[in-house]
C-alpha cells in the first residue's frame, strides 16, 4: 500500500499541482464572469470544462518536467522532480501525459465547444513545444511564449460558457498575459543565480535586475489596466471595478517600491507573494462582478 500510494504521489507531483491549480482557478473565474453575464449557469457544462482543462494542463506541465529533466537537475527548487531525480523513466511520464492530454480532450471535444478545444490545442503546444522546448532555453522571450499559454484558461473558460470571442475575452487573456510578467519576473529576480547555473536566459539574468523591475512596474500597471475595463464595458458592476481598484493600487505601490528598493530579493518575494493575494482576488471578482452592483 505505501508503494501504491508514493506512485500516485509521484504521479500527482508530475502535473505540477500548483500550476495546474493555478491555471484552473483562472478558468473558473472565466467560466463565472460568462454564466454571470448572461445569467444562467450550466453545472454540466462546468464540470466537462474544469475536468477537461484540468487534464490538459496537467499533461502539458508533464510533458514539460520531460522536456525540462537536464535543468531541473542544476535547480535547487526543482531538482527533486520526478523525472529530473530518475522517481520515474522519460516513457512511464510521457505515457502518464500523453494519457491524461487525450483524455481531458475528448472531453472538452464531446462537451464544450469547438472554440474550448482550439484553445486547448494551442495552449498545448505552446507550453510544452513553443515555450519549454524551445523558446525557454534560447531567448529572453521565453516569459513572452510562456505568458501566452498561461493566459489561455481563463479564455477557455469565458469562452466555454459565451461561444464567442468579443471584448471579455481579450481583456480576460491580456490580464493574464500581463499578469505573468510581474509574477515570474519577481521568481527570476531572486532565483537568478540558479537560472544563471542552468543556463536559461531569464531577463534578470540577461539584462539586470534593474531592468527587470522597471519591466515588472510597466506590467503591473497594464494588469490593473485592463482588469478595470471590464466594467465600463458592461461585463461586470463597480463593486468589482472597486475591489480591483483597490488591490491594484497595492500592487502598483509594491511596484513602485521595488524601483527604489535596496534589497531586491527580498522586494521580489514580497511581490511574488502578493501576485498570488491578486490572482484570487481577481477570480473572486469575477465570479461576483456580474451578480452585485
């Protein structure tokens, strides 16, 4: 029995639960913010997409711990994964992934919409071709590849329930987009050295620390942008536009300290941290906008 359970342990750890989740929430928040706005909700509709979206993203962070193994060897924080520390071969993960991806599609193929599943397709292969296999090692954009893919949930999410692009949709990626920048620029900041061993051109690595708060202060500010949008388009009421307000007030002046800060690793945390009070906040939001004044 302990066999069986550290397996499924092992397994479990593969698709990166706290990515995953991550991922998830955002698609929750997507899914709540469409059925708010049109004011129906569709329980097996919700279910068919979480469950869907979940295994897709799940096969993908896989097939990502497979790409990234040589790295995550000469990383402190990742050197323990299950393919990097040999727990389990490169075929049983990517056969786990492979089986997870297939299944989570022919879900969303069966129960969404075409739209759910085009977004899940290129969400795939960006994260785990364009971004980990390629662009993450060779370029300082790879934040750019890997921002795109992370925005996707929450579209599959939105998307699933309205069957349509329009302006939610665009202001629900480029949050996310944004979003991601302050968010793994503030990891690369104080996990530098261990990027700087690996070899991946991380933009603290690349261009300095100074550059890369400057880039995360710009970035910030066009993530609270563009979550405030979405009322005066009609898709949400200003109880949400003045929750937003409010923790994107917060953000920026954490932000705007950084600029000035003489301990950046420790300002990185504490926006590191403070980026994940945000990505809740913002999915409470959402789920509420639509339904309160």
């Amino acid at each position: 029995m302990a066999a069986s359970r550290a397996s499924f342990s092992t397994y479990y750890q593969l698709t990166k639960p706290r990515v995953t989740y991550g991922n998830i929430l955002t698609g929750i928040g997507g899914f709540l913010l469409a059925a708010g706005h049109v004011k129906h909700f569709d329980a097996g509709l919700f279910v068919a997409t979480i469950v869907g979206m979940t295994l897709v993203v799940g096969a993908a962070c896989a097939l990502n711990n497979v790409f990234d193994r040589d790295i995550d060897q000469l990383m402190t924080r990742t050197k323990n994964r299950a393919v990097a520390s040999g727990q389990l071969s490169v075929r049983r993960a990517t056969s786990f992934a492979l089986v997870l991806g297939t299944t989570g599609m022919v879900i969303l193929s069966l129960w969404t919409n075409w739209l759910v599943v085009s977004i899940g397709i290129i969400g795939f292969v960006v994260y785990v071709w364009l971004y980990g296999a390629l662009s993450k090692r060779s370029s300082i954009h790879g934040t750019l590849v890997g921002s795109i893919s992370g925005a996707l949930p929450i579209l599959a999410g939105y998307v699933s329930v309205s069957n349509q692009l329009d302006t939610a949709a665009a202001l629900l990626f480029l949050m996310l987009f944004f979003w991601q920048f302050p968010e793994f620029y503030s990891i690369a900041i104080y996990r530098r050295q261990e990027y700087k061993a690996a070899g991946v051109p991380v933009m603290p690595v690349v261009k300095g620390v100074p550059v890369t708060v400057l880039q995360i202060f710009i970035y910030t500010a066009l993530f609270v942008l563009s979550t405030l949008l979405l009322t005066p388009f009609g898709y949400t009421g200003w109880c949400y536009f003045i929750l937003m307000g409010i923790v994107g007030l917060r953000w920026l002046q954490l932000g705007w300290q950084g600029l000035h800060s003489k301990d950046p690793d420790g300002w990185a945390r504490r926006m590191f941290h403070f980026s994940m009070i945000v990505i809740l906040v913002l999915t409470i939001g959402l789920a509420l906008g639509p339904r309160l004044p």
